[in-house]
C-alpha cells in the first residue's frame, strides 16, 4: 500500500507544494490526497494525476476530519491560522505526523507534552515568512558562532510585492497572497530591541515606524515591524543580542498611503456598517470624517494633512466615488477589501515578487562588520513567487519528514540544522537562494 500525504487546503499556496509531492510520488510510492470545502478546486490542482486524489473535506465535521487524517501517514495543513488547531488535534489523536506553514499557535503549544509522548513532529513555520527567514537566518547564526563573531544586530525584512515589468499602479502594489490578511496585517502591538531597549509600536503608529531598505537591481523600499520580534532571541539562540527586529517590505511611498486607512478606522474588522450595501465608497469615506463643507480630497487634504500624492493614490482606488459598495452588514475591512481586490488584482500574465533581506551587524575579531543576505524570486508561468516561497519548504519537509531524514520531537519551528540545512539545499534547486555581501563597518 503506498503511503499517504493528506494536504488540507488547496487554495494560492497550494500549487507548488502539490505538484513537488506528486512529482515525487511515483519514485517513493505515495499518494497525495488533497482536501477542500471546494471540490473542484481540489481535482484541479491534482490535474488528473494516477497518483493524486481531490477529496471533499470541511474540517468542522468532525466524522470526514476524523476518517481521512486516521489513514494518512502525514498532514500537511494550509488551512487558515485559525482552523490549523482541529486538524492538528485530529493527527495527535490518531498518531500522525503534522506540517504547517503558520506561526506556532498557543492552542498547538499546548499539545507539545502529548505531542512527544507520542514521538511525533508537529512543524510549524515552515512557508516563506514565517519559514526561509527562519531557515537562512539560522544557517547565517551558526556559520558567525563557528567564526567566534559576535553578532550585535539583526533586522529581517520580508515583503511580498509586485515585479518591476508588471508594477503598472499608483501603489506599486498587487494582491499575492490573501487580501484579507493584507487589509488586517498589522493589528496589535509590534515588539523589537534596539540598542537593549524593547520598543513598542502600536497599530495607530505602525505605518510611520519605517526604515529605508535598499535591494540590488530592484531599488528602494521601506520596512515596518511585524509582530513579536523578542520572542527569536530565544528562538534563534541570540538572547543577548543588543537589536532584534523583524518586519515587513513595502515599495517606498505605501504606507504613508496606507495608515489613511488605519488611522481613520477603515480596516476595522470588529463591527458592520450600517446599511453598508446602499452607501457608496464616498459615503463609507465620509462617515469616518468630521463634519465639514470641504470636498473629500480637500478635507483630507487641508483638515488632516495627507499629502497629494495620497490623496491622488486615494482617487486611483476609486474612494472618492459615488459607486455602491452593495455589500450587506460588512465591516469596514471587508468593505475596504471588497475596493482592494478589484483593484489590486493580479492580471493573468502578471508576475509577482517575493524580496526577503538578512542585515546582520556583527563584531570578529575586533573588527565590526554588516552582513546583507538577499533573496528575491519573482512568479514564473505557473505559479507565484509566493506560492513556490510558502509551498516548497513545506514540500521539501514533507519529503524528509516521510523518508525519516528530520528528526525531532514535539511542537518545533525550522532553527535546528538539522532542519535547516537539508531544505535550504534543496531549495536552491528552484532558484530560492541568498546573495550574501559583508561590509566592513566602523568599530
């Protein structure tokens, strides 16, 4: 009986991680069953393959969740963050190993005691980001301890963006990946270390907390933090590392834009608009604005400050007209979402661009150096550049893990060289690599 690989999800990321695994099925005599609420999503990514199979699968029943993870040998969970616990609980309970691309949550944390009793791997973080930037990271930590260095300094950026041939809008800005994570990207309270002090930058102050990154051959952007970076110094073994900070690219110039809509409450998901399906979007602008006679542009303009290149930004998105929204009881994220895809949709032809970018400052041999180690990929006629980036870790782990070449026990994030290394070699043979530089610094 050949073994079996269950994918739950078959949805922007899946393409890669599928299509590596049923390339790989004849030879190590697999099957790839692929489960969706979305039948026909499903037998299209399996695209008639003999060793495929496209399954109708809803997570929330517990009888279909509870009879396809018992007979797989491996569960593969794209899943939204939030439903990634049940399906992690169903392979605990039946015995199996589990993969995902997500942040370790607290409700799978939890597990890690039933988890290793039972000698299985449950691996998370294992995409693009979080995933290659644990990877690479890791791999550049260990090569500076083995040197003696003294690393001072790491700051990770990570941007999924559009390429330069098909960056054709004002924003410079594509949806490569789920727009309601977009819209929402953000929410809470980001936490880093600079010079041994913890920062704390809340939600309202994100989009004006930006550093200026330069990339070779693709220009200039600018970086905001993300999430929890304090909790990677543990993980990355650098605890007594001055600066830590973790973030996200932009192309220079959209989150001035952007933090319009964060600063007037537009990407508030927690409550509907009335009567949202009768308003138009000039409507659903004004009723966040004080009461004035101004026109919009020139309330935004003159009352609140934004520049004109916002506000012309603004106008291309189409906020300014009186077109009906037509979506019922939406909150305000959904009604800004519903604007956003029609506008930030990627063209069939069009190629995306995932940009990750290392700076390590570090002190060898009384001497202090800036190490810059950059990855760009760029989509090909099948697929993203972010589904290979967030697919193929976890295609490549889902490799090793079935010919046991990972070991490893409990609830485990990529920073083990164990992990790291064997994947990161295998990647470079989809063109997912690092160019490194080091510059020497003042001392």
């Amino acid at each position: 009986m050949p073994k079996k690989i269950f994918i739950i999800g078959a949805g922007l990321s899946s393409g890669s991680l599928i299509r590596y695994l049923l390339d790989q099925a004849p030879k190590e005599d697999w099957q790839i069953v692929v489960g969706d609420m979305n039948l026909a999503l499903a037998e299209a990514k399996i695209a008639k393959n003999p060793y495929g199979k496209a399954i109708f699968f809803d997570v929330h029943d517990s009888k279909i969740c509870e009879e396809q993870i018992s007979k797989t040998d491996l569960v593969v969970s794209l899943l939204p963050a939030f439903l990634h616990y049940k399906a992690a609980a169903t392979a605990l309970k039946f015995g199996k190993n589990f993969l995902t691309a997500s942040y370790v949550s607290p409700e799978i944390k939890a597990l890690d005691k039933e988890i290793q009793a039972k000698n299985l791997l449950f691996l998370n973080e294992l995409g693009a980001d979080p995933g290659i930037d644990h990877l690479s990271a890791m791999q550049i930590f260990d090569e500076l301890k083995a040197k003696g260095a003294e690393i001072l300094s790491f700051k990770s950026y990570t941007g999924g963006l559009i390429a330069p041939a098909y960056d054709n809008n004002p924003w410079n800005y594509k949806f490569t990946w789920n727009p309601r994570n977009v819209v929402l990207a953000g929410q809470g309270v980001a936490k880093y270390l600079q010079d041994s002090q913890p920062k704390y930058v809340p939600y309202h102050r994100l989009f004006s907390s930006l550093e200026k990154i330069q990339i070779d051959n693709y220009g200039d952007f600018e970086g905001y933090p993300n999430r929890d970076s304090l909790i990677y110094r543990e993980l990355y073994g650098i605890e007594n590392i001055p600066t830590i900070l973790r973030g996200t690219l932009r192309r220079k110039g959209f989150c001035e834009s952007w933090n319009v809509f964060v600063q007037l409450g537009m990407t508030d998901d927690s409550y509907p608009i009335d009567h949202s399906e009768s308003l138009t979007y000039a409507d659903f602008l004004r009723s966040f604005l004080p009461k004035s006679d101004m026109n919009l542009k020139d309330q935004l303009e003159k009352e609140l400050h934004f520049s004109k290149q916002t506000i012309s930004k603004l106008d291309w998105l189409g906020i300014f007209e009186p077109t009906k929204i037509g979506l019922e009881k939406a909150s305000p994220a959904k009604i800004l979402q519903h604007l956003l895809e029609s506008k930030w949709k990627l063209a069939p032809k069009d190629k995306d661009l995932l940009v990750m970018q290392h700076i390590v400052e570090y002190r060898l041999e009384n001497k202090n150096y800036q190490l810059f180690s950059t990855m760009t990929l760029e989509g090909n006629e099948q697929e993203t550049a972010m589904s290979q980036a967030v697919g193929l870790p976890l295609a490549v782990g889902a490799h090793l893990l079935m010919k046991n070449q990972i070991q490893g026990k409990g609830v485990q994030i990529p920073n083990k060289r164990a992990i790291y290394e064997p994947i990161l070699k295998k990647l470079v043979d989809f063109g997912i690599s690092f160019a490194e530089k080091v510059l020497p610094m003042k001392s």
